[in-house]
C-alpha cells in the first residue's frame, strides 16, 4: 500500500488520486475498465470504398476548396520538406499538401474579438495577401463560397445571403486570413489499404519523419501566431481524436488558438513554479517514477501514467531546457514527438483522445517544461462527480501503464515506433526534466 496526500492505494484497491497541479480529486476502482486496447474494427464499421485522391470530407485532399485560404502547406519530394506559404489559389493543385494550415471556419476566439478589445489589424504581408487573393477569380469565388457556407451554416437563408452587401462578406473573410484559431490538417483521411470506414488515419499511423513534420509544422504556427499578433500571450495547442473526445471531424487535425491570457490552470502551475521551481520533478517526473508509473523514456523525453485525472491520462514531458517548444532543437522535438507518436501507435486508432499541449507561456518569466497530456475520452463524468467533486477514473495509473507496456515492446520489435526505453528499461534518473536550468 502507498499513501501520499496526492496517491493512496487503498487495501482493496481503490486508488485515490489528487492532481498536483489542478487539485482534481479522483479515484479510480481497479479492474473497472477491463476492455482491452484492440485495433480491431469495432462490429458496427462499415465497408469503404477507396478512392484516390480521397475526398471523404471537406479535409480531404480532392476537396482543398472546401476549407479557408492555406496560411502555410507542407510539401514533400522524397526526402526533401518544403513548406509554402500564403499560397495563391493557382498553387493549390499543383502539390500535394502532407500537412496544411490555415484558419479555423467558426473561430472560438474571433478576429473582432481581438480588433475590438486591442485595435488590432492585419499585418501588412497577410493584408498584401488578401488583396492578391481576391484580385484572382478563382481566389474570389474561393472566399465567397466559403463565406455563404459559413452564413448558411450560422442559420442564414439564401436570402439574407444575397441580401448582404459584398463588403460586409469580405469583413468575414478577414478572419480566414489573419485571425488566431488555426486548423493543421493532415494529408490522409483513411490508413493506406482501408477496407472500413473504422480504419481512419491517426497520430500513431504516421511514421517517425511525418509525426516530426507535424509537430515542427505545429511548432511554425505557434511561432506565426505570436509573431503576426503582438497581444497574443499564449496559443493553445490540442488534438480532438473521433467524436466522443470533441472532435467534428473524422480526419486527423491538430487546432491552435490564440489567447490574451493563459487560462486558470497554467496561472495556477506558474505560481507554483514561483515557490518551487523544481516542482514538475518533485510532483511530474520523480514523483511518477517513485511510483513506477513512468513506462517509457528516450534521451529528449519521458511518459508516464499521469495522476488526478478525470480520464485516463498519459504525460509526456520534455527533458530540454527550454520551456518552449519553439525554442527546442530539431533532436529534441524529434525526441518528443517520437515518444508521442509511440503512445498514439500504442493505443491504436479506436480511442477517442485529446492531446494538449502546455508549456511556457509567451510573456512569462518563470520555465515550466514542454508537455502533451493524452486524455482517454473513454468515460463520461455523470451525476455522482457533480455533486461530490470526486471524479471516477475507470482505469488506475498502473492500469494504464500496463496496458501500455506489452504494445510497446510489440511495436518496438515491428520497428514501427522509436527505439525507446521501456516500462523496467527506463532509468529514471532523478530530476529528469532540465527545465530548470539555464
Ligand atoms: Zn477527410
């Protein structure tokens, strides 16, 4: 039996749990979520049909103008990565996008919320591009199509659509070209040789190279973002996995969204790191692997089963010095985005996740390591969890890694992942995280 103030484990096997960094208090009842991780299709899938280019939905490669202007696209030529920006309607499709990103449709946070609470305006490069956008028909008929999907989606009739004047219409388009919620779209929609509509393209299909690009893609927007709007104080970085974990589309994406503050959670861990500037050791790392909930590890990064948590969370931190990821080195983005990719292979493509991201915020002064938490949306909190305010996890910490550890070495062995330290393997070596060092 173990017993902290944040981990007990009772005698018949309740795990009660309190996050060190967010006070949720959960507990978790071994041997409740008993349903194994499979990649077999679940029975209700249904048979697909494949066609190349696919055009499965609006993220879809055949159906490029169905999304807002590309901001930036990912081309590959062999082994050459190139990235275009600001592309012009002619650009579409002479390539083929690996990943594209460009602005969300209906934005969480707008483009008016910025101009009317901070004056903001478009920058003169993204002004330049607009104007050259929509001086081109094609371009022109782009952005209008978009714009009357938009209306009609937000509940406007045909109409009211006609009715409204074409500078006004423009105004909306604005947004597509500078605003601050950002899609990053990637290429498939489906696993190459998809026979049911079951076998969609996740993180954990992509290789080791193409899971790098995705997150040094993601990485270039966060950077772009801070840079192209100056009250921006941190981006937000997540990726709804299938419908129960949010997500309103069945193809892969990551969102990012620009915020003037940094949210009550990151307020909170930042005035921790004030008191003690260890403490994503002392309470993340060496507290998990006193526990033995650390399962896998390489030279840039560490996972572990995460404690607190309302589902089942996986935490994966970077060991670098820097806080932010758009100041790590290309080894040690590598080195995190492997370990990420191994954890989304190791679950296969049937578990509704969120990945998010946090790490330093833009106008901070104290270092909080990089880390992805990868939440299971496996559960659905109900009416015991709002009146009690103790959450019940199905799964416990060592549940969860040791459904883990066995598809790890399985992967390891098909070289399908990184060659990673794992479960008993991992050297845990005191105070892994270097963040807090200069
Ligand atoms: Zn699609």
């Amino acid at each position: 039996m173990q017993s902290t103030m944040f981990y007990n484990i009772m005698p018949d096997g309740t795990v009660k749990q309190v996050n060190p960094f967010t006070g949720t208090e959960v507990w978790a009842v071994a041997g409740r979520g008993k349903k194994p991780v499979t990649n077999e299709s679940p029975v209700t899938a249904r048979p697909v049909e494949v066609r190349d280019p696919e055009d499965y939905c609006s993220f879809c490669p055949a159906r490029y103008f169905e999304t807002p202007p590309e901001k930036s696209r990912l081309i590959r030529n062999q082994e050459i990565w190139e990235r275009i920006d600001m592309l012009s309607t002619d650009k579409y499709k002479g390539t083929t996008a690996e990943f594209r990103r460009l602005g969300n449709m209906f934005e969480i946070v707008t483009l008016d919320y910025w101009r009317k609470n901070y004056a903001y305006k478009m920058s003169a490069a993204r002004q330049k591009w607009k104007e050259e956008y929509l001086a081109n028909p094609s371009g022109l008929k782009h952005i209008t199509d978009i714009i009357h999907y938009k209306l009609k989606q937000e509940g406007r009739t045909e109409e009211q659509i006609e009715k409204m004047p074409m500078g006004d219409k423009l105004l909306i388009a604005d947004a597509f070209f500078s605003g601050g919620h950002e899609l990053i779209i990637a290429k498939r929609h489906y696993r190459p040789g998809a026979t049911v509509d079951a076998d969609l393209f996740s993180s954990g299909d992509m290789t080791l190279e193409e899971h790098f690009r995705y997150f040094k893609f993601t990485i270039d927007a966060i950077h772009d973002i801070a840079a192209t709007n100056k009250y921006v104080r941190y981006v937000s970085v997540f990726q709804n996995w299938l419908r129960p974990a949010g997500a309103s589309f069945d193809h892969l994406h990551k969102q990012l969204v620009a915020l003037d503050e940094w949210g009550a959670s990151i307020e909170n861990q930042i005035k921790m790191l004030r008191e003690d500037p260890n403490v994503f050791n002392d309470f993340g790392a060496n507290f998990a692997a006193h526990h033995n909930l650390v399962f896998a590890e390489n030279d840039h990064a560490i996972a572990f089963a995460g404690i607190g948590h309302r589902y089942p969370t996986i935490e994966i931190y970077s060991r670098s010095h820097a806080g932010r990821p758009t100041e790590h080195s290309e080894d040690e983005i590598r080195g995190v985005s492997n370990l990420v990719q191994a954890i989304h292979a190791a679950m296969g493509n049937q578990i509704s996740c969120n990945e998010e991201w946090y790490y330093t915020p833009i106008d901070a002064v104290y270092k909080m390591p990089w880390h992805v938490l990868i939440k299971w949306r496996v559960n659905v909190p109900a009416g015991f969890e709002g009146g009690t305010s103790i959450f019940i996890n199905p799964m416990t910490p060592i549940e969860l890694r040791d459904r883990m550890v066995p598809r790890l070495y399985k992967l390891r062995d098909e070289n399908r992942i990184d060659r990673l330290r794992i479960a008993e393997e991992c050297r845990v070596d005191p105070n892994p995280l270097k963040y807090y060092l200069k």
